[in-house]
C-alpha cells in the first residue's frame, strides 16, 4: 500500500464505490433506499457541481419513481447505448428483478451496484446481509462480492471491465453498513487506473449493439413454445466464458494495480484440514481468525468467493487444498425450508461434481457443513469463527448450524468461547459514546481522517446509531494501528473510551467495552474534584477494578462560550488527540475530597498514549484546524472562528480526575423498565433497552413478528434537558399544546374535584372552562421523562402575561429539578378517568384534547410535524382504527423496536397497526377494508339467519344501526356484547361463527398512512387505484415534501426552488398536485390541510373523511427536520405556507354535490403574503441562494408563479355554480 | 445654467444629488435608471458583516441539524462544494454596478467585529468601489457602557479603516450623542473624508394585540430635515470633512436648505421609494429652475451661506432660538 503513488484516502464503501461507478457510466437512474442511498446522493451532487466522468461528460443522473422505475430507464438507457447503471438494496433490488431478467436475457453490459440488505420478511430490517442479493440468482446476472471498502473500490472497476468484455450483466454487492457505512483509509484508483481497465473498444461494441433507427432490428420479441427454450440455451457460452473473463480482468488489474484478486481467494494453511467458504465483510474477520489460528499452529484455511455467479466448479475446486477434510459453508441469508442456503447447496454441487467427474484432488470426500450468520448486521466475529472451526473438529459435528446467537428452540446454534479475541495489541480501539445532535460522529471521521492520512497507520471508522430519531445515541468505533484491519466488527475491547454526554452514564455501562488501563474521557459539567461523587457505583467499579485514567473536560461550557452552542465536536476531539498522542500535559486537581487518592494505582504510562512518536498533537491539531477550514470554511468564516477558538480553548479544560480508592456511590444505573411492566416487556423490551438483544435466545421471541401494543410506555428516556411546565393561572385551556405535542406528552383532563383528594402535593389544577363539566377541575400534565424538549406547544400556545408577555401558560423549565416530582403528578394524571366521549364536541379543539391518545412516546424527532396527525386520528378513532402504514418515517417511529407506540385504551382497545412494504400501502389497507366489509356482510347474513334464536330485536338494531356518531357505535358495541353473550350458549354451528365476525358489526376506520415518497412517487399507482375503487377507506398522506427518512431525497411533492438530495441544484419543477388530481375522479373526499393554519379545519377534514362512505385522501402539511429551521416554529411556518398561498387549505366533498353545492370549498384566503417570506425561513431553500443565486431568483418567480395560477384555478373551480360545475367539469 | 457640481469626498460631482443607501441600490438596473434620472452618485446598500455571520450559521446548524443521529438518514441536505456566503455577492454588485454606470458608487458597510469591519472595507475597496460610508449603526443598551467608550470606539473604528484602505472614507452615524460637534470633530481628527447626518434607525414597535415587539421602517419626511439642518449648519467650517445630509430630503427646498446649511451633498432615498427613481429628474429640473429664479450661478455660492457661522444671527442654533420657538407658541394661544 505505502509503494504506491495513487492517493490514500479516507472514505467509506458507498463513496468508494460511487466515485468509480459515477467515472465509468453516462446515466445513472437511482432511487434513494437504506443503506444504498449515499451512492445515488454522491452521483446526484457530483453531476449537479459538473464533475465529468472518465470520457468527459457529466453522466445524467436521474432520480425514479421507485426502483423499478430505476431498472427500467437503465435497461432503456442500456438498450438506447449508454453506459448505464444504478445503485440499491433490499426490496429495491427485489423491484428490479423483472427489468434483470430482461437485461441478462439480452446479454446487456451494466454493473448495479448493491449494498447487500436484509428483506422484510416478519419484519423489516435496514441492516446487512445477502438475502436481497439471493433473490437475484435467477436472473443471470452476474454477482460479485467485496468484503471492505478497498475491495469495493476494486471490484467496481473490475465488474465494470469484465461486463464490457463478457457481456453479462453484473450485479456488485458489498454488506449494508458493514462496508458501505465503514470508514476506512484505501488507496484510490486513478483515472489511468480506470483507462487502462476499461477498454474503449468494447464500449463503442456495447455502443454498436444498441437500437438504431440507421440500423434498426427488432429485440424483446414474443416466443412460442417453438423457439423459447432452444433461444435460452443460446446464451450458454457467455456464461461459460465469463469466469474466465473475470479472472484474466483480475490478473489484468493486478499488474494495473498491484492488489491480486481470484474468483476464490485462499487463505490459510497449504495442508489446511478444516476450511470456511464465505462471501462478504464476514471474510474479513475470518482472515483475521485464520492468521490467528495459523500463528497457533492450526491447520485451517479461508475461501472467499468473490464471483459467485456464474460459479465456476474448476476454479473453486482448484482453490481448495487438497487435504481438505471438513468444508464449512457460510450464508449470510436464510432460506426458510430449504434444503439449505444457497452458496451451501452450490458448494455440495461443485463437490459432487468435481469428484464424480474426477477432477477433485481431494482424497475423500470432504465432509461439507453449511451454516448461518450474520442475519440483518448480526455481529460476526472471531470467536464465531473459532468457535465454528472448533465445531468442524468434532466427529459429528452440526449441520445447518447457526452463529451468533442462542437458539433455545430448534437448536441450530453453535456455542463458542465469546472472550476468545485476535484484537491486534498494537491497534488502537477507541469507543466513543455521543448524542446525535452533539457531533460526535463527524468528529470521529474527521480523526479518522486525519490518522489515515497523516500517519502510515491504517485507520477504520465504523458507527452504530440509534433506532429513535429524537435524543439519540451514537456509538463511535474507531481502530487504527500500524498493520492492516480486516476486523469487521465491533470494538469489544476499547484501550479509550470517551463519553461526551455524562446523561448516559445512568442509562448504560459505558465502561463495559474498557480494557484495564483504559483511558476514559468524560464531558462533564462537573470538575475533576466532584465528578466522583456524580458517578453511578458501576462506573466507579469499572474504574477502579479496570484502573481507569479518567479525565473530564466541561465542553458544554467551552462550546458555549466558543458560541458553538450545543457542538461539542471540535472540543472532545481536540481531548481526544491530547490524550492519544501523549502530550497532554496534566493539570492536576489540586485538593481532592477523597483524600489521598492517585491519578493511578500501578503504571503511570499505560493505556493511552497510542500514537506517540506517530502524530504529534501540534500536527493532529494542525490537521484539525485544516479539516475545520475545508469543512465549515465554505460555510462562513464566522464559523471556522469559532471552531478554532473552541479547538484553542478544549486542551485548558481537560483535567485528570484523581481516583479515590473506593466505591462510595450510593445510587446505580437506572433499571430500563419499571418491575409493574408486563412480562413480555419485562423479558424482552427491557433487554433490547438496555443493549442486550444479542444475548436473548430465539425463544424469547414471536415466530410471526407479532408485538404487544403500548410499549413506549414503559421506556423513560429522559432526553430533554427543559420540559414544559403549565402556569395553570394564565391558561385558557384551548388545547392548542395538546394538539400539537408531538409525542402526547401534554395531556388534559376534567374531572370530578374530589378526585384530588389522593393528589401529590405538587399537582395542578384549575376549574373547568367548560359549561358541560361546571364545577369540574381541569388539568394539563406533562410526562416529564417522555417529553423531547420541542418546545412546539410554547410557541403555539397563545395565553401570555399580561405584565411579562414572554412568560406564558406554557414555559420550558430545566427537566431535572421536575423529574421527580412531576413523574408523581404524571402517574395520578393517568390515574384520573378520561372524559366521556359521548359528552364532548369532537369537532373542536378545545374537546378533542380531553380524547386519550393512542399514540405516544414515538421516536420520531423533536418536534416532528407528522405525528401530531396521527395522535389526533388515535384520539377520533383509535379505539376501531385500522393502520396500514406505508414504509417511512412513520412506519419507524410508529413501529420500530425495541418499543412502539400505538397503545390502547382501558377497554383494550387501540388501533392496530400493520406495515408491509413502502410500494403497495394503498393496496395492502384496502385488502383491510375488503375483509372487514365482507366480515361484516358474513355477519349480517348469519344476524338474519340465527335471528330466531338471537331475537328479532336485537338482530335489527344490530342491522340498523346508525354508527355515525360516538354514542351509535357505543350502542352498537354494547348490542354486540349482548350479541356474543347469547351466541355463547346457542349450540347451532352458525353461532361460532358469528362469534368469530360479531366485532366487524361495530363500524371500524381504514386508514392508509404514509409519506410523500410513497404517496406522490413509489405508491402512486396503487393510491391512484385505491382512490377510484370507491371503497370507503381514508388516506392520510404526511406531506414532508421529501423522503424524510432515509435523508430528505426528492419526491414529486417537493416544491419548486427547493434544495433536496437528488435535487442538489434545485428543484427546477413545481409540486405535484396531488390534491387537484384526486378530486378529478369526483368521487373521492379530498383535503389539504395544515394543522398550524387553522387547526379546527384539520380536525374536521378528519372528521368529514371518516364519515365518507367512499375513499378519502388528507394531506397534511408535515413540517420537518428536512425543510431546516427550527422546529419549535413549526406551526407558524405551516400559517405562513398558507397565508402565502403556497398551501391553500381545500376541501372537496362529493356528497356537497347532491345536496345541489359546488362541491370544492377553499377554507383559506387568497394569498397575502409574499411566497419569499415563507420560504426563505428554510433551509432548503436559501441554501440554493447560496449556492447558486441565480437559479435561485428564477425558481423563486416560477414558484411565485405557481401560486398564483394555482390560487387562480381553485378559486374558479370554488366559484362555479354547481350547474357549470357540472357542465365545466363534467361531472354528472 | 446654474454650475451644479459640487465635490464630495473628494470626487466631482455633477451636482448635489446623492442616492442614499437603500434597497433600490440593490438592482444594478435601477442604478443605471439612477444616473439616468441624474443622480451625481450612488450609496450602495449596506453590507452587514451580521448579517453574513447570521446567514453562515443558519447554513451551519441547519445542514448539520439532525445528521448523523440516525442510521437512515445521516445528512439531510447536500452539501455543496461551495457557497456564495457574505461579501462575494455584494463585491459582484459592486463590480456590475460600476461597469453599468460613469457615477461614482459608494460602498456602504456595517460591520460588528473589528477584523470584520477591516477585512470587507478591503473587499469593497478592492471590489472598485470610489468610497466608502461606514454605516456605524449601534445602540449602546448596556448600562455601565459610558459615552467617552462609545466615542472611543467611533474613533477607533474610523482609525483602523482609514489605516487599511486609501479610497475615500465616510461616517455616517446617528445623533444620540451628548457632545455631538465634539464628536463630529473626533472623527474629523480620526481621518473621516465626511459625515453623513444622520442614520434613520429602525424604531421597534409594538403590538398590543399579541404582546409583541415588532419592528417597523417609515420613510422619511421633509420635517426630519430639520435636525440634520441644524447640525450642518453648526459643523460646517468648523471641521475639515465634508458634509452630507441624508433623512428628509424630498423637495427642491429640502436640497437647497441641505446646502445652504453647509452640505456638500443632499442624499435622497425614501423620496424615490415613495416616487419612484424618476422623480430625480423633477427635483433636479427644480433645483435649476429654483437657482436660476434666484440667480445663484453656482451650488458653491449657497453652501454654507446659512451655516452658524455666516448667517447674522448664530444664536439662533442656540437656546435663543429655543426661547423664541416657545414664546411664538405663546403669541398663537387662543385667547
């Protein structure tokens, strides 16, 4: 690596991979999806800054309406003569299978690139492994493994040479986040690198094979059994050839390059008796075990397959050592009912084979295991790997085994030794501990960098995050030493660990990954003389029996007073180079109440300092400030300032804390979940809380992927630092806080005064402004451990002082003092009985505060603008809701473990919740309404058959129900009751059935609920199908105007002049009116609202929507993360985007149009504000005037523009009478 | 023809009508209907060192915020491979404004740091800008903050730009100062080229509905003139800068005044917001028409000519003329 000239740089799988897909092809079409995404947004934004690929020109890079809508522009592209390609994963590949199919069947030269993911199967899972890449098999494609980001790069460009020449499609994959998230130091290809392996001979042949009109032919004919099968067999001899093609291209890019790379590499004894086959990172960290164990003396070997189709029989047999005894197969998938998994069932093939045909050089026939690991970026590590070897030993040794985890139930799991570890003791391991919105991660890539490429070390970066969005947790594994790093896993033993939010220290054991002598590295507001005390007792055990260095530095202070506010980045890295060079000099505590204790008990120099003699801290910090000036100096030099002043002022801050010589707290950490939680949580959840899902066994789990409802509940996350507190003289009790509260922890009650009796000293309330409830307490309660700290309901609440306007009847206060008290208050809140449904007026704010939400506690962000929707449908309906929730944002925080959300009421009821894919949503709800409707028509014909025995009465109140209001469906509850009462003691075979359907008697609500992303683009198809069905099914679309959760990619509703990923340089098209479109089918209940507007117009298009016996569409503006501002102004942003016109608020109702009305009612005015004073409060869109104004000024008009001829439209559509309403838009 | 031109800063003007600093300086076509309409010179608007400041940590935190916290979503925005933050965009204006137009273009700053207020007075300078008005537009709210501070800071500003740039320098500042001929004398001595009087500041206003501050911006009227008047008048020939009056020039009377008072220049802004940039033309043909009715051959013959040191009674800046102010009031009582 060092005797090369080509640029070492610092970067991760997806990087390294774009960077040579986006050189070698002229049309990218891409579609954004985990952990893939990065590659597209690479390629988006390299093309929109006009960086030429490798034949001069900027590739077009597109963004789809999904994946398939991907594959097909590449196959088109393909077929038109570009150079073509796309990147993906998961059920995105799963799209494209059908365009592969054809692409591979016309012997068509692209290269997709995969970032290898888990599918959704019982669940769905972001995270790594070969399922997706599996499913491919078929297609005739080629696959081709990386395991590292090296090889990444080098397969990119090897994949690319080899499809030109072999004419077989190639699909390369590298593991999601494994390698496409790891950050790692690599040599880069160069430009001559990729001319010297791409032949432009070939390109012009691939160019020359495509359609033309001077040249026209016909391809993609129909076929009769005739001709099919004998056309099929035709391609035969480009599969035959095309391994050997691939390998000449790696013997050619070994004399281009220098690495040296085989369709099977081995490693390993020459006389190995036990040899691993596998693919993917996993053979990384077995390289590392079988150097482990070779140095040992143990005769194993490896085999990483690097082509996998077409699987060449001659070559994997040659690879083997013919003293092989025991082969061990590993898949990184699982195929339910199988005979095993697929590189399994290939290798037994190419053995029986190999030694049928007598070709093996094998003595026996090796005995050939095949096994599972690494499941969804389940860890895969040494011990596994020894473990597995161990195993092999055995004389009957398990087959179809797996790794990894504990499996109580069919008992498929190997046991292995999990302290047995190859960790290099000359390789640094650092763990850092940080808050997402702290920096922390940036800050560790940017040390990584700088190690990478400031020293001859080698250096990896690798994070792990957090599955909320709000308050999360980051955790930082960093390695570099002076010898290669295939470790591909986590950091089990860390020699520095830094915490830079001292909040975790209750939460977790962040000492748990220390090594003895370890330093530790604390952000602490409390200085080095009284941090001690304000350690739980596992932290100061884990100091004292590891023998710790601990160190603190304030650098919530320093940032502070730096002005970086809450970026404490730049600070703890600054600590971090200090202590890892050597050449902190220590300011030592001078007194110290615990006596004579010592800065260390034995070995003053141990631990850290890791890179003395290797970086200096004057260089580290000189590259620091470097990396500061390139990465904030674009964004203004105010910033760069205070970066660096910060840097300056970290090292006078970081002090040694003196280690006294005993345990002397006397609290712990916290328990993860109260001991009154139900079993299941107390069981499960509270492992998962705590970080302990890996040692739970495959008993502890659902076969089906069924949850229990409510689990948020029981998980007390403590993450705001102020929460609100209610000044119950001042309010007007409006609901405004309530309704818009993100997460419901602000809920009001009234209720009967004697109640209070039992109160905590500390809870509030005041008397009832309600005519129903006179003489009636109200209370508005917090849930102060739920709470995010948004601060949305302060700025929504309208109640001010009138002798101190800033103090109003809701102000954050620090949460901490609160905590205990106000968990008191929170828990006899719950206590308190809800409101009778029946008495309160649904259609008001102010009543539809009192209706117990059924959504809580989500991890959507800190003030998140899409669930104040869904709470306020679990408070109208929630108790017969049915969920069908499009793949999103709201599918993650509404369903992602280890807690959810949705919960139920006293009765047991709550809504009930389903996601299956981001695509069919609209499909998949109104499969909901179509058996609940033919459940209920199933039981209306039992009503009448059994009416006899049920009674006349009962069975036509049953029938005739009137459910349109609450009270109608609690009468028809209570008639079902007394329904399934009688039905349990009639003994006709017609009773158990009605039993079994009686509940779909009580109207239930479908509702469809899902993003932009799928609304607008992946879902349209099916929503624009449900909307026509005319079934009565509601859709409520959060419109964030971008994929919000995989990182604010264009959807069709992203306005124009709006900055996305995908849209690097603007959006230069207006917003799909999706509104506009629906309401052209006449027969559908359409509304716009916006929730910050004119919140009594949002509740009643609910309202109305429900009771529409057809379809009806809601969408709501969401304000969100991905539009840049602070989202405490969410509301008065969602006012302005309607006072400028940009977000008319609308409603269209078919039924208006019996009743002789015109059927559209525009609820808002015409515009009165100018469009700029909306949109320029957003990032999104004034980062384009920073980038390019004038672009910016142009797309500004255009938008201007739109609303305009928008608001003009409406409003002529609004005014018609309905007779032209009839003629003009001709609607009989 | 009366001679119109006059000099300011050093340059010769075609005559006494200055544009003040304003958002229609932002457009390098009005600025070309400007000189048109007979504007002897243009004010740019303000380059706000704050506001730039603002912009890039707006752009900072928002292409930050909510990154890395979430394995899906590990950025929200691109992030591009450059900005165009702060002063590029206002240096561009400059550079278009004057290859648009003969009339000299003053670059207009108002800065927050020291480093800052030198390190864009460069910019502008070296962006081809003929001058440079410092808008100093400061409120010192902090109690224990004294004047002799305030007024060292002034001074020390102007010290520090006039020592790192060579085109012309002027203040312009606003009136709240206890001694303000002393002042005006301090930055004189400090090297200013002139003074603008006086800065309009933007006055908070409030809502009494919502209980809110809300800022608000009037134009200007004629009466505003008055003090401006006053102050030139006191100034002139007493120190060695030259003299502008800025804030209430809207007519013929109101120019004639600013240079009969002892200004080099009358600078005009909310006239043009209110009349639109040709209205340049009316005061301008009036100012001849007013000079040839009176026969004054020349700006120059005017200026000054009602200044404290030359009208016949100097008192009448004074308190006499407040006296005399208040017992007119007196002869009008009803009786």
């Amino acid at each position: 690596m060092r005797d090369s000239t080509r640029p070492r740089v610092t970067l991760d799988g997806n990087e390294a991979v774009a960077s040579i897909a986006y050189q070698l092809n002229e049309v990218i079409a891409i579609y954004p999806i985990t952990p893939s995404s990065p590659m597209g947004e690479l390629a988006d934004q390299w093309a929109a800054e006009g960086r030429p690929n490798l034949w001069g020109t900027v590739p077009t890079v597109i963004e789809m309406q999904s994946e398939g809508g991907a594959a097909g522009a590449i196959h088109g592209a393909l077929q038109a003569g570009a150079l073509a390609t796309t990147f993906t994963s998961s059920q995105g590949l799963l799209l494209m299978i059908p365009n592969m199919y054809k692409i591979a069947g016309e012997l068509t030269a692209t290269v997709f690139h995969v970032a290898a993911r888990s599918l959704a199967t019982h669940a769905l899972s972001i995270f790594g492994d070969h399922s997706d890449v599996m499913a491919t098999r078929a297609t005739g494609f080629a696959l081709l493994a990386s395991g590292s980001v090296q090889e990444a790069m080098d397969m990119a460009l090897i994949a690319q040479a080899a499809t030109l020449e072999s004419r077989i499609p190639f699909l390369h994959f590298f593991d999601g986040f494994r390698t496409s998230h790891e950050v790692m130091k690599v040599e880069m290809l160069t430009p001559d690198d990729l001319r010297a392996m791409v032949d432009d001979e070939l390109v012009r042949a691939h160019r020359e094979r495509a359609l033309s009109p001077d040249r026209p032919f016909i391809r993609g004919t129909a076929q009769n059994p005739d001709v099919y099968f004998q056309s099929r067999e035709a391609a035969n001899p480009f599969y035959r050839a095309c391994p050997t093609i691939v390998q000449n291209v790696m013997e050619k890019f070994a004399r281009v390059v220098g690495r040296h790379y085989h369709l099977f590499d081995y490693v390993g004894a020459p006389d190995a008796d036990r040899v691993l086959v596998l693919m993917g990172s996993g053979a990384e960290a077995a390289h590392e075990t079988v150097e482990h164990l070779l140095a040992r003396g143990e005769a194993v070997g490896l085999l990483k397959v690097r082509l996998y189709r077409p699987f060449s029989v001659a070559h994997f047999i040659a690879a083997l050592p013919r003293t092989v005894r025991v082969l061990a197969v590993l898949d990184r998938t699982k195929e339910p009912g199988s005979l095993g998994e697929p590189l399994y069932l290939d290798v037994v093939a190419a053995v029986h084979e190999a030694m049928a045909e007598g070709t093996a050089p094998f003595a026996t026939l090796p005995r050939i295991l095949g096994g599972r690991y690494g499941l969804a970026s389940k860890e895969f590590t040494p011990a596994m790997v020894k473990g597995i070897f161990d195993e092999m030993k055995k004389a009957h040794p398990k087959n179809h085994f797996t790794i990894g985890i504990h499996d109580d139930v069919t008992h498929t799991s190997l046991d292995y030794d999990p302290t047995f570890s190859t960790e290099d003791p000359q390789t640094v391991r650092a763990v850092f501990y940080g808050l997402g919105a702290d920096g922390t991660v940036s800050a560790n890539r940017n040390s990584i960098k700088i190690i990478g490429e400031h020293t001859d070390y080698y250096a990896q970066g690798y994070f792990v995050y957090d599955s909320k969005k709000a308050g999360s947790m980051t955790i930082s594994h960093l390695r570099f030493g002076p010898r290669p790093i295939r470790s591909t896993y986590l950091i089990t033993r860390a020699n520095f660990v830094a915490c830079h939010q001292f909040s975790f220290l209750e939460r977790i054991n962040v000492l748990k990954i220390a090594e003895p002598g370890a330093t530790f590295l604390l952000n602490s507001s409390y200085g080095p003389e009284e941090v001690w005390d304000h350690l739980p007792r596992t932290i100061q055990r884990e100091i004292l029996e590891k023998d710790l260095r601990v160190f603190v530095i304030d650098a919530y202070r320093v940032a502070r007073e730096a002005g970086l506010g809450g970026r404490i980045n730049t600070i703890m890295q600054a600590c971090f180079f200090a202590l890892i060079t050597g050449e902190y000099s220590s300011t030592v505590a001078r007194s110290s109440d615990h006596g004579e204790g010592s800065f260390t008990r034995s070995d003053r120099s141990r631990g850290a300092p890791a890179l003395k003699g290797v970086l200096s801290l004057e260089r580290a910090l000189a590259a620091m400030r470097e990396a500061i000036q390139q990465t904030y100096g674009k964004r203004g030099s105010a910033i760069v300032e205070k970066n660096l002043a910060a840097v300056d002022r970290a090292l006078e801050n970081l002090h040694e804390v003196r280690v006294p010589e005993r345990v002397t707290s006397v609290f712990d950490l916290r328990v993860p979940v109260p001991p009154e939680a139900p079993e299941f949580v107390r069981r499960v959840t509270a492992r998962l809380i705590a970080g302990e899902g890996d040692e739970l066994p495959v008993s502890a789990f659902p076969p089906d992927g069924t949850y229990p409802s409510g689990t948020t509940q029981w998980e007390k996350r403590n993450i705001a630092t102020e929460i609100p507190v209610w000044d119950e003289d001042l309010c007007i009790q409006c609901g405004k806080c309530v309704l818009v509260c993100p997460h419901s922890v602000i809920r009001a009650k009234v209720y009967d005064p004697a109640l209070l009796a039992e109160a905590p000293p500390t809870f509030k309330s005041a008397p009832a402004r309600w005519i129903e409830f006179k003489g009636w307490r109200y209370t508005l309660q917090v849930a102060p451990e739920d709470c995010t700290g948004c601060a949305l309901c302060v700025e929504v609440c309208p109640a001010k002082s009138k002798t101190e306007p800033r103090h109003k009847a809701i102000n954050m206060r620090p949460q901490a003092p609160l905590r205990e008290t106000e968990r008191a208050n929170w828990e006899f809140f719950l206590r308190l009985p809800d409101a009778d449904r029946e008495k309160l007026h649904l259609g008001q704010v102010k009543d539809v505060q009192l209706l117990e939400p059924l959504f809580e506690f989500s991890g959507a962000c800190a003030g998140c603008g899409e669930t104040p929707y869904i709470k306020l449908l679990t408070q109208l309906f929630g108790d017969r809701l049915l969920i069908a929730n499009a793949t999103g944002c709201s599918s993650i925080y509404g369903g992602n473990l280890p807690t959810t959300p949705y919960t139920f009421n006293r009765e047991g009821r709550g809504p009930a919740w389903s996601n299956s894919l981001f695509e069919d949503n609209a499909e998949f709800g109104l499969g909901m309404r179509l058996a609940l409707d033919q459940q209920a028509a199933y039981a209306r014909l039992l009503l009448r058959r059994l009416a006899p025995e049920i009674g006349e009465g009962l069975v036509e109140a049953l029938l005739e129900a009137d459910q349109s209001t609450e009270e109608g469906i609690a009468r028809q509850r209570e008639r079902v009751r007394l329904l399934k009462e009688r039905l349990v003691t009639l003994p006709h075979p017609d009773a158990r059935q009605l039993l079994s359907v009686a509940d779909a008697l009580v109207r239930k609500s479908v509702w469809i609920i899902g993003g932009d992303g799928w609304a607008y683009d992946i879902g349209y198809g099916g929503l624009d199908h449900v909307l026509a069905s005319g079934r009565n099914v509601n859709i409520l679309v959060l419109d964030t105007e971008v994929y919000s959760n995989t990182g604010g990619q264009m959807s069709k509703a992203t306005p124009r002049g709006a900055v996305a990923k995908f849209a690097a340089g603007g959006k230069p098209t207006p917003k799909k009116d999706l509104a506009l479109m629906a309401m052209t089918y006449g027969t559908a209940y359409v509304a716009r609202v916006a929730m910050g507007a004119n919140d009594t117009h949002t509740v009643k298009a609910f309202l109305e929507a429900e009771a529409y016996e057809g379809p009806s569409l809601i969408i709501a503006y969401s304000h969100c993360i991905a539009h840049g501002y602070d989202l405490r102004f969410g509301m008065e942003q969602q006012k302005a985007a309607v006072l400028s016109g940009y977000w008319p608020l609308m409603r269209y109702h078919p039924d208006r149009l019996k009743e002789g009305k015109n059927p559209l009612i525009l609820d808002s005015k015409a515009p009165s504000l100018p469009l700029r004073q909306y949109a320029y409060n957003e990032t999104r869109y004034t980062m384009l005037v920073h980038s390019r104004p004038e672009a910016a000024r142009t797309l500004l008009e255009l938008a201007e523009k739109d609303v305009r001829a928008r608001w003009r439209l409406y409003e002529y559509l609004a005014n018609l009478s309905v007779e032209e309403w009839m003629k003009e838009a001709r609607y009989a | 023809m009366p001679d119109l031109t006059t000099t300011y800063l050093g340059l010769t003007l075609r005559n006494p009508l200055v544009i003040s600093s304003c958002p229609l300086c932002e457009s390098v076509d009005n600025i070309r209907r400007m000189e048109e309409a007979g504007a002897a010179a243009v004010v740019l608007h303000s380059l706000f060192e704050e506001q730039i400041n603002i912009e890039s940590e707006l752009l900072d935190r928002y292409l930050s915020h909510g990154a890395e916290c979430y394995a899906e979503a590990l950025s929200y925005f691109p992030d591009m491979a450059s900005y165009k933050l702060g002063p590029e965009e206002y240096l561009e204006h400059i550079r278009r404004a004057k290859a648009a137009v003969g009339i000299p273009i003053i670059g207009s700053l108002n800065g927050v740091t020291p480093s800052g207020w030198i390190r864009y007075a460069k910019a502008i300078e070296e962006a081809g800008a003929d001058a440079l008005e410092l808008n100093i537009y400061y409120i010192p709210t902090d109690p224990n903050l004294t004047s002799v501070e305030v007024e060292r800071r002034y001074v020390e500003l102007v010290r520090a730009v006039k020592a790192s740039v060579t085109i012309p320098v002027a203040v312009k500042l606003g009136h709240s100062f206890t001694a303000f001929a002393n002042v005006a004398r301090q930055l004189d001595e400090a090297g200013a080229d002139a003074l603008v009087l006086f800065n309009r500041f933007y006055q908070p206003d409030f809502d009494v509905e919502r209980l809110e501050v809300v800022p608000t911006l009037t134009l200007s009227r004629s009466y505003e003139l008055l003090l401006r008047l006053h102050w030139v008048a006191i100034l002139y020939g007493r120190i060695r800068a030259d003299l502008a009056v800025t804030g209430g020039v809207h007519t013929v009377y109101d120019v004639v005044k600013a240079i009969m008072a002892g200004a080099n220049v009358a600078m005009m802004a909310s006239a043009l917001l209110k009349y639109g940039i040709g209205y340049l033309r009316t005061v301008l043909a009036d100012l001849r028409q007013w000079m040839e009715e009176h026969e004054y051959a020349s700006l120059r013959q005017m200026r000054g000519s009602l200044s404290q040191q030359r009208v016949a009674e100097p008192a009448a800046f004074e308190r006499a003329n407040y006296l005399r102010v208040l017992s007119s009031y007196a002869w009008r009582l009803p009786e």
